[in-house]
C-alpha cells in the first residue's frame, strides 16, 4: 500500500518539469491529484513553458497509475480565478489533503541590470503566487479536519545569495519567512509546511540557451551543450552529480507529506547535493 492511499494533492505548475514529477509520484503512492498550470507564456521567461497539452499529458501519467486526476488551468498570479480552480477541483475529487505550491519561473540579470517587470514578475509567481495558492487551498483543508501537508517548492537560493538571479532569491528567501509563519499559524489545525531546496534539477529551466549562456560565457553558443556544462553545474556540489532527477525531489516532497514526517513542520530541507554545505 503507498502512503498516500485516500488522499488529495493538489499541484501548481503541473504540467511539466517537477510539478509532473510531484503528480505521477503521489499517485504511485496512491494519491488523487488536482493538477493545475496557466499553459501559457510567461514573458520574462528566457525558455519555453508547456502549454496545454503538456498539462494532459501528466493528467494522462496519474491515471496510467489507476489515480483520478483534475485538470485545472488557471494562473497564479489571479487569486480570484486560482480560487475557482481549486475549489471546483476539490468538488470533483472530494477532498484535499496536501498542497504543493511549485509554481515558479527562472531567469537571470544582475541587480543592476535587471528591469522592473523582470523583478515584479519573479515576485508575483515566485512569492504572491505561493500566497495566493496556500490562501485558496486552506479552507478545503480546514474543512476536512484531518490536518494536512503544505510543501512549497524552494531552492538553494532560498538559503544563499545567487548572483545574477537576485530577484529569484528574493522570491525563494520569501517563501521562507511565508513557510515559517504558515507552520505556526496553521498548526493547530494540524497543519505541517514546510519546504524543499534543490540544487540544480534536470529540467527546461536550467537546461536552455539563457543558462547556458551564464554558466559559460566564456564558450561560443555551438560549444555550449549539456555535456560542455556538466562539470560546471557539478562544482556547486560537494557529492560528483551535476543535477539532480526531478525524482529525487519527489522522493523527499512525498516522504515530507507522509506520516512518516508527521512531526516535522517548518523546516527547509535541502536536496541539494550537499551545495549548501560547501
């Protein structure tokens, strides 16, 4: 029996990348899965981001596992409609049980160098929407009077600086402070939130030609290939892997949502690799 038989998991940034990796692992785990994405572009985002189809196709995975799945669209930077989708999606499945605000964009710039709508942007999905997610789900959660999991996605550079991503690290440092506060003020409710913080994941966002372009500016564009990069993105980390497998991050999200985790609530929990610890 996996450890989420009965449950509901709700899942922002669905489509693609860790979102669907979060969904297919909690319905191997015997999960029902609310997957909810915007599909659409996001315009300070130097990389493609899934469109529709792509949010089909990891509903598709979660009932290859046998699990239900609903598929919301709706944009986390509009509160009224992420509302709607949470709550129609609730509807459908019954219940809802864990939250996973994963939700983010990535892009780069120095402090100096980066424009307004590149900062308020990063701030609005990176930080607001993680707000606007926990603040739609928390009165499903409450209602079920079963306790609950909250889990938002972070980073390492909720830990440490980033240069050349400042406005990302100021959304992640955010979503510390946010995490924290929510833990106390939802604990009585027997409600657990924490967060995760990986090192760099296998995944569109850090394998496109703007990331590519930062870690090594000193390589014409035709020698900057995955392979070329590799040991670069491996440096960060004190154990000999460049990134890791969105899996890996599953792995810890779904124990962390777990009873095995029950007593564990406000914690930021690398995945990293042991970056953090060089």
């Amino acid at each position: 029996m996996g450890s989420m038989v009965g449950k509901v998991v709700l899942v922002t940034g669905a489509a693609r990348g860790l979102g669907r990796a979060f969904a297919e692992r909690f319905a191997l785990e015997g999960a029902d899965v609310l997957a909810i994405d915007t599909a659409e572009r996001v315009a300070s985002a130097p990389y493609g981001l899934p469109g529709a189809d792509d949010l089909d196709e990891t509903a598709r995975r979660v009932r290859a596992s046998g699990r239900h799945a609903v598929v919301e669209r709706a944009d986390v930077r509009d509160l009224e409609g992420l509302t709607r989708a949470v709550d129609r999606g609730v509807e459908r499945l019954g219940r809802l049980d864990v939250v996973l605000p994963n939700a983010g964009i990535f892009s780069f710039g120095t402090m100096a160098e980066l424009t307004e709508s590149q900062f308020t942007e990063m701030i609005d999905i990176g930080l607001t929407g993680v707000w606007r997610t926990i603040r739609a789900a928390i009165p499903h959660l409450r209602a079920g009077g079963r306790g609950g999991s909250v889990i938002l996605t972070n980073s390492t550079a909720g830990l440490e600086g980033a240069p050349n991503a400042g406005h990302y690290a100021a959304a992640k440092h955010g979503t510390v402070g946010l995490m924290r506060t929510l833990a106390l003020e939802l604990a009585d409710d027997r409600i657990r939130v924490n967060s995760v913080h990986p090192t760099a994941v296998d995944t569109d966002m850090i394998h496109n030609s703007t990331a590519y372009a930062m870690f090594a500016p000193d390589l014409p564009p035709e020698e900057r290939t995955r392979e070329a990069l590799a040991a670069r993105f491996r440096s960060r980390n004190a154990l000999p892997v460049p990134w890791l497998s969105a899996s890996d991050v599953a792995d810890a999200v779904v124990w962390l949502a777990s009873d095995q985790a029950r007593y564990i609530t406000g914690v930021t929990l690398p995945v990293d690799a042991g970056q953090t610890a060089k």
